[in-house]
C-alpha cells in the first residue's frame, strides 16, 4: 500500500489541533482540502479515524494507534529522501520567492526551524518585483512566493479571490505613506488618506495587476483616479523615485526600519487599511511537504510588522503567530 506523506501530515495535525479549521490554517491548506485528504486515508487503510461532530474531531483508537507512529515515518522519509538526493549529489531545494516588501520577513531563525523539520534540506532564496513572483510560481520555477498583498487574498478556504494560488497568511502590515523629507508634510507624526489624494504616486506596471491597485491605495481614493508620478520596475528605482520628489509610495510599514535613507519618512495614514503577508503556491498544484514544512516554519518564526489592526468588518483568526 503506497500513501502520500501529505496524507499523514494532514492525520496529524487534525490530531493534534483537535479541529479541522485550526489544522488547516496550521498546514497552510484549505478546509475541503484537508478533509479530502482525511477521507483519502481512511479509504486506503479501510478504517475510520476520526469521530466527526459539531464540538471537532474525536480520534478514534485507530487514529490514536496511527498517531504513536507517524512522527517516526514522516522523519524518517525525510530522512531518506535527503540521503538520496545527497548521494546522487543533488541537495534537496525549497526555492522561496519574495518580494521587496517581505525580504527582512525571513531571517536564520526561520532556516534552523525548516532545517529541523527537513534535516538535509536546503532554502533557496530569490527576489522578485512582486508582479515577477506570480509567473516564477506559475512556471514551476520556485516553490512558494512570499508576498504582500490586499488582506481579502487569502480569506476564503486558504486561497485568493480569483482562485489562482493557495495561501497560508502570516499576519497583517499597515500601509504607511513615503515621503521625500522635504514634502510638505514630512513634518507630521501621522496624515489622513484624504491628506494624500491629489499626490502623485510612484507605482508599478499595470501589468502587476492587483499588487499595482493595492499600492497605490486605489481601494481607499473612493473612486478618485490616482495621478502617476513614476512609473517603477524595481524596489530601488521606487524609492529612489520617493526620494527625487516624483511621487509619493506606500509600503508596509514594517519596511521602513529598513529602508536606511535619510531622504525620505514613513508615515502611519488614518483611512488605508493594512496588507496581508503570507506565502502563496499554484492551487492547481497543492504544497508538498518541504513547502508545508516551510509555512510551519514561518508561522514559528515571522512576526509580521507595523500596528495591525484587521480589515474592517473582517477578524483575522489565521495570524495568530504574535503579529497582533
């Protein structure tokens, strides 16, 4: 009998979570995702393992006899699959893109946690402009992306309204405004939206679909055109462009400590909600196990900046990793 390592990843985390929707969240997966893959195990092992009722998931005795093993299975696959490809003389690779916004998200707190996970394994790290991402993911030539993003992706069941990518959210960042530090309100500890709407903004392409919307804050202009000052390829031309008085940008806030140029100031804005962080796959080709590894990874390790406050009407349960 042949099972997919997935199918056991999935048993034990509704084991240990004692519910579907916090395992799911906890795998970076959606709910009807998971629940496929439990049904899938108990019709290949021909026994029932969980008890299902309104209060969650109650183990049965074979999912506690099926519990005191996995542990070791899984890690000792892991295991093998390492030496293999080690033997062969190919280093087993996560390859993780990212954007400007979520490069300081990831640090060696986050590899020494994967790497305990999937001892053998390596992370290969590459930086994108965040239109670029979508089409390295969509191409197969990284794993997972790590994006910033409106904080509706992500919400329904796991995955992105248009259906495209799969999501595990991290947390949410405010949008703070850039300024050049001569702007003529450079000067105040916070501004308004509506302080903001008649400033050119340096954006990306419009290629970049609904990363450019999102920031240019066209959600919050209701219904104002935005006015472009420059138009930017590159997370430096951006803030180069910031600094030379084209426009005005939007980034997460978290990104201004790091920013380390005294020609420009991140400002906190009343009236423009946050972005969310999280990493994302193709949803027509579910994470593997280095990638779910990954999300676990993250979740562990990744605080995600800024003051959060959820999108309104909206709680975010999913980023519970201290980002609040």
């Amino acid at each position: 009998m042949d099972i997919d390592t997935r199918l056991l990843r999935a048993f034990a985390a509704v084991v240990e979570e004692g519910q579907l929707t916090a395992a799911a969240s906890r795998l970076g997966v959606a709910q009807p995702t998971l629940t496929k893959r439990i049904r899938l195990l108990e019709a290949q092992l021909e026994v029932r393992l969980f008890e299902r009722s309104r209060s969650g998931m109650a183990p049965t005795p074979a999912a506690h006899e099926l519990a005191t093993r996995v542990p070791a299975l899984l890690d000792g696959w892991a295991d093998a699959l390492a030496a293999a490809r080690a033997a062969a003389g190919r280093p087993a690779v996560l390859r993780v893109g990212f954007e400007s916004g979520t490069i300081h998200l990831v640090g060696l707190a986050t590899v020494e946690a994967f790497a305990r996970r999937m001892p053998g394994w390596q992370v290969r790290l590459r930086q994108f402009n965040g239109f670029d991402s979508g089409a390295a993911l969509d191409a197969g030539e990284i794993d997972l992306a790590l994006w910033h993003a409106p904080p509706e992706e992500g919400e329904q069941g796991g995955a992105t309204a248009d259906g495209r990518y799969g999501c595990a959210p991290l947390g949410l960042d405010e949008r703070w405004v850039v300024l050049p530090a001569g702007h003529r309100l450079a000067g105040r500890g916070e501004l308004a939206m509506a302080d903001l709407l008649e400033e050119a903004v340096v954006s990306v392409p419009a290629v970049a679909g609904f990363w450019r919307d999102h920031w240019v804050g066209a959600d919050a202009r209701g219904g104002r055109p935005v006015r472009v000052g420059a138009v930017v390829h590159s997370p430096d031309e951006w803030l180069a462009a910031v600094a030379c008085g084209q426009g005005i940008g939007f980034a997460p806030a978290s990104l201004g400590a790091l920013a380390g140029r005294p020609d420009v100031v991140f400002r906190p804005v009343r009236g423009l909600g946050p972005s969310r962080a999280g990493l994302y796959w193709p949803a027509d080709r579910p994470p593997t196990a280095a990638a779910e590894a990954f999300v676990l990874s993250c979740r562990e390790t990744v605080a995600v900046g800024g003051r959060v406050r959820p999108p309104t009407g909206a709680v975010d349960q999913t980023a519970s990793n201290g980002a609040g």
